[in-house]
C-alpha cells in the first residue's frame, strides 16, 4: 500500500522508522539508502540541538514540531537532488513506485524548497527559542509557505494527471493539514512585537493623507498591478476566450496548459483567495487601524514566496513536458514579471514590519497591553 503523510517524502522514514530498529535493523537500513540517510539526519540534528542547549526547548511545544519537520525538509532535500541527478540509490525506487507525482517538476521544486527555505527557517527559529527571542514574524512567514505548499500539491493531485494514483493512503495527509493549523492559532496567539509608541505618535502618523506617504503611494500602485495580473491570470486558466489570454497561454506560460494541473491550481488560488486579500490590503493602506494587517501580511508573502518559486521553477525545468515549457524567447519577460508579482507581497510585509504605527489601534488599553508585552 501506498505511505504518504505530506508534500514530500514525509511517511517513509518516518513510518518505516520502528520496523528498521527490530531484528533486521541494520540489514534494512542497509538496503534502504534513504532510511539510513534520514536516520542518519535525525540523530546529528537531535544531537546538535541537545547539546546547544541541554534540552530547554522543550519548554516550548512547537519545538517538536520544527525538529520534526527540519527532519523531513532534509529528506525532501534529497529527494530534490537524486530527481535532477546530483546524488543516486537514496530515493530512485519509493519514488517511482510510490510518489511517481515527486518526479514532477512541480514536486522537484517544493521539494527544493522545503529542503533549503524550511530548513532555514526551522533552524532560524529553533535558535530563537534558545534565545527567549520571539519567532512569530519567522513563524507567520513559514506558515503560509507551508499551507500553500500543501493546498497546491494535494489538489494537483487529487484533479490532475496524477489523480488514479491517489489511494486510500492519501488520508495520511490529513496530520499535515491539521497541524499547521495547531501550529497557527498557537503562533497568533503569541504576543506581537511591537515598537512603543505614544497615542499623539500614532494619531499623528495616522492623520497623514495617502499623498503624504509617498512609500505607501507607491505600495498601492504596486498591489493593484499585482491585483490585475492576478485577475488576469485567473482568467487564462478558467480558459477565457478572449485573444490576450489565449495569446498569453500559448506563447508566454504555456506551463499553465500542462494536465499535471498544479499550475492551473495555483492560478485559480491566486484568483478567489489572493486577489480579495490584495484588496483588502489597498483598503488597509488608505484606512487607518487594520490592525490585522501585519500578521496576514507575513502570511501571504510566506505564501506567494513559495508559490512563484515552484512556479517558475517547474515552469523551466527539464521534467516539464516540452511543449509547456516556457518559450526561451519570452524567458526575460516571464522571469521579470513572476519576480516582480512576487516581490510585491514581500515589500508589503516589510512595510508593516518596519512602520507599523498607521496600522496600530488607537485605543489606551490596547497601547498598554503592546507595551507590557515587549
């Protein structure tokens, strides 16, 4: 029967994991590359993480859940690797036997990306821990990365090419959507950093017109671009007779034609989910006190992050079918756009990062409940 628990190779050396430790331990871990290079992983990365600190981690709970997953994006490293040819005899047979859709180009590059990004950040944020500094801008960004990550992948599985795969073992992801939603409500649930600042402070930031924020000016410009190409988009996938888009289908993202159907996923996400949030953020830009904004901004930038390097990855990889690869003569302009449209969301986080005053409530109480918890 088919293992799967997650965008990846997450159930194999997990699950695989006890029956390795029996009688036949050393013979099965000899005879299973990939197993033995996870088990291999997980000990150095316990190891590092016990001796850095002698275990005062697990003051937090969502320690386990990072070393955990840091162990995963390490295996999904490999994976990545041995698909383009870098490394052999880690992950050749289970792939093509159990997960033929992680020989995808789309699979290669969330792979790539849980591997290098989320490794990062779960080594980034397990350091924090054993700072007693806060993590929760890292955390809202990972967050977001991984849900779009897992919403992407599963639904391009369950409607594309790949769907007559899909056995009753697909219920193991069910623990991968369910715990990044744990891992949420405790990440929002957490104080947030913010600068102190007076009431006469943010009322004065407030009462500045948008013309007297040249940067947000510019912000606003910025998203309702992205808005339009978002909605532009959406319409190229939803098939849209019109001759701009099947002119853009054909010869600019072709990729967005391939059956393997995460392409066209994505596009559809962008168009009924993050397409009403850029317009509740230009909203947020001309209104003062959304005080919403700055946590949902790291969470889409983490998200759209994630989602234009897949993107453009698959859309230029190798394993990508030929006649949905993008055409070498529209590269530049492909790349410049789908770098820009990301870039967008990240300034945005940043912006509130850095500035938070125009969003912050105005009332007292509020104001001393930021202070106390700084």
């Amino acid at each position: 029967m088919q293992l799967r628990s997650g965008p990846g190779a997450l159930a194999p050396p997990l699950l695989a994991l006890p029956a390795a430790l029996g009688l036949n331990g050393a013979a099965a871990l000899a005879d299973n590359p990939l197993l033995l290079g996870a088990v291999l992983l997980l000990l150095v990365l316990l190891a590092l993480v016990y001796f850095a600190n002698a275990g005062s981690y697990f003051q937090d709970p969502l320690f386990c859940v990072f070393v955990v997953f840091s162990f995963v994006s390490a295996v999904d490293l490999i994976i990545s690797l041995e698909e383009d040819g870098f490394i052999s005899g880690f992950a050749e047979v289970y792939v093509r036997e159990g997960e033929p859709y992680l020989r995808t180009a789309h699979g290669i590059m969330i792979c790539y990306w849980d591997g290098i990004v989320h490794y990062g950040l779960y080594l980034t944020m397990i350091v924090a821990m054993s700072q007693r500094k806060s993590y929760r801008s890292l955390g809202l960004f990972w967050l977001g990365s991984l849900v779009m990550s897992i919403l992407v992948f599963l639904l391009g599985n369950l409607i594309g090419k790949y769907s007559s795969n899909i056995s009753t073992a697909f219920l193991l992801n069910l623990p991968y959507i369910l715990i990044p939603i744990w891992v949420g409500t405790r990440l929002f649930q957490q104080p947030r950093a913010v600068p102190y600042l007076t009431a006469e402070q943010i009322e004065q930031e407030q009462r500045r017109w948008l013309h007297q924020r040249p940067h947000d000016l510019v912000l606003v410009l910025v998203l309702l671009l992205v808005a339009s190409f978002t909605f532009f988009r959406g319409m190229v996938a939803l098939d849209c007779p019109a001759d701009s888009c099947f002119e853009y289908i054909y010869q600019h993202e072709p990729y967005l034609r391939d059956p393997v159907a995460y392409p066209k996923v994505q596009m559809l996400i962008y168009l009924f989910y993050f397409l009403p949030f850029l317009c509740l953020c230009i909203y947020a830009l001309l209104c003062p006190g959304c005080s919403w904004l700055p946590d949902w901004s790291l969470v889409f930038a983490g998200a759209i992050a994630q989602a234009q390097f897949s993107h453009l990855g698959s859309s230029l990889h190798s394993r990508t079918p030929f006649p949905y690869q993008t055409p070498e003569d529209v590269w530049w302009s492909f790349l410049t756009t789908n770098v820009l449209y990301a870039l967008g969301p990240q300034l945005l986080a940043l912006r509130c990062l850095h500035s938070p005053a125009f969003f912050l409530p105005t009332a007292p109480s509020r104001l001393l409940g930021g202070k106390k918890h700084q």
